[in-house]
C-alpha cells in the first residue's frame, strides 16, 4: 500500500502491480496483476484481498475475483462477457448444453428432457454461456437459460428449419423443432440460424412463451 500525495483519503491498494505502469492520480484497487510478487491476504473494514480476489463484508475464503456480501450498487453499465441470463434447476440427470427440458417430477425447480410436441410444461434449455447466473449450485443442478441467446438441439421432425421460425419441444428427448402454430406456454424461441434437415445445434433466441 502506498500513502501520500493523493489528494484525497480514497483507499488505495495495490498488490502484486507493476507500480511503473500504474497512475497513482486515479483511485483504484488493483490485485493480482502480478501474482508471484504477492501472497496471503489483506483485510480492511471487512473487506479482503486476497490474490487476484476481492471479498467485501465478509470474513470468509474469497472464492470469486469479486465476493459482496450484500447489495451492490453501480452507477453505470456492468459489462460482462456471455450472452444469457440462466438460473440453476435441479436435474434428473445429467445432460448436454443445448437440451430442452421441462417441469420435473422432483420439486417445483426440478427440470427433465422434454420428450413431446407442444409441451406448455416447458422451461427452457440448458445455458452453454450465461453472462448471469442466478441461484444456488449443487451437483444435481443445471443452468437453464431464461433469456438470451443460446445454442438449441433440434431436428427436423416438423420439416427444415429457417432463421426466424419459432420453435417448440418434440417428441425427440431434448430438442426442438419448428413451431407450426401458437400454443401457449410451449414456444421456446425463435430461430437465429437455418436447419435445413436431421438435427444439429443452432443459435436460438430464448423468449418462452
């Protein structure tokens, strides 16, 4: 930690950081950029730092780069990497990213491949690359996508598949064909890419309704 001839008593750390790139005009808290030179942990009213991992309010082993036991407040856009926003449901069994799946018979967040068409039990389809993940994690959970865009099994058990069509559960186990007619509660998504015969993965637009 470095003190003085900042300007204000904004905190600064900085663990592990080439100091000679870093501008010491501009509040920051910067860990782990350089790992090797910086080891164990630093706690400052609640707050610790740890290598490349910061944990506010909480005393606990940080496991995320960034741990906040609490709300958090931002004051501009959160800009993060992925492309849907999922929450865990408690699976029957494991399946592949891209599975369409639907209420299960275990519980209220319990989910199972979908295995008929026009299912208005549908819930979603399991997240290949969720920017947000809500919920709780466990070993008998997967992430099902909510909205978004997302890789999509489907087949051509209702004729080809074009960019735009909507699609719906089949009668094949996790994966959706073309919706044909409107039937609530059991569209999934509308197609972002063309499937012209068989089955294959494409990128749907999430939207079930």
């Amino acid at each position: 930690m470095e003190s003085g001839g900042w300007g204000d008593a904004r905190l600064k750390v900085a663990l592990g950081t080439n100091w000679g790139s870093y501008n010491t005009a501009s509040p920051a808290l910067i860990v782990g950029q350089n790992s090797s030179s910086f080891s164990g942990n630093v706690t400052v009213n609640g707050t610790i730092v740890s290598t490349g991992r910061v944990g506010v309010a909480t005393s606990t082993s940080v496991y995320y780069a960034l741990d906040v036991n609490g709300a958090a407040r931002l004051s501009a856009e959160l800009k993060m990497g992925g492309s849907d926003v999922a929450e865990y449901f408690y699976s029957d069994r494991a399946y592949e990213k891209g599975t369409v799946l639907i209420m299960g018979d275990q519980g209220p967040k319990s989910v199972k491949a979908c295995f008929g068409e026009y299912d208005k039990k549908l819930i979603g389809v399991i997240s290949d690359n969720a920017a947000i993940l809500m919920g709780d994690h466990s070993d008998d959970a997967v992430p099902i996508a909510l909205t978004g865009v997302v890789h999509v099994k489907v087949n051509d058990s209702n004729g080809p598949i074009e960019r735009g069509d909507f699609l719906t559960t089949s009668a094949i186990e996790g994966q959706a064909m073309r919706a044909d007619r409107a039937e609530a509660g059991s569209i999934i998504g509308k197609a972002l890419e063309d499937m012209p015969e068989g089955s294959a993965s494409i990128l749907v637009f999430i939207n079930i309704q």
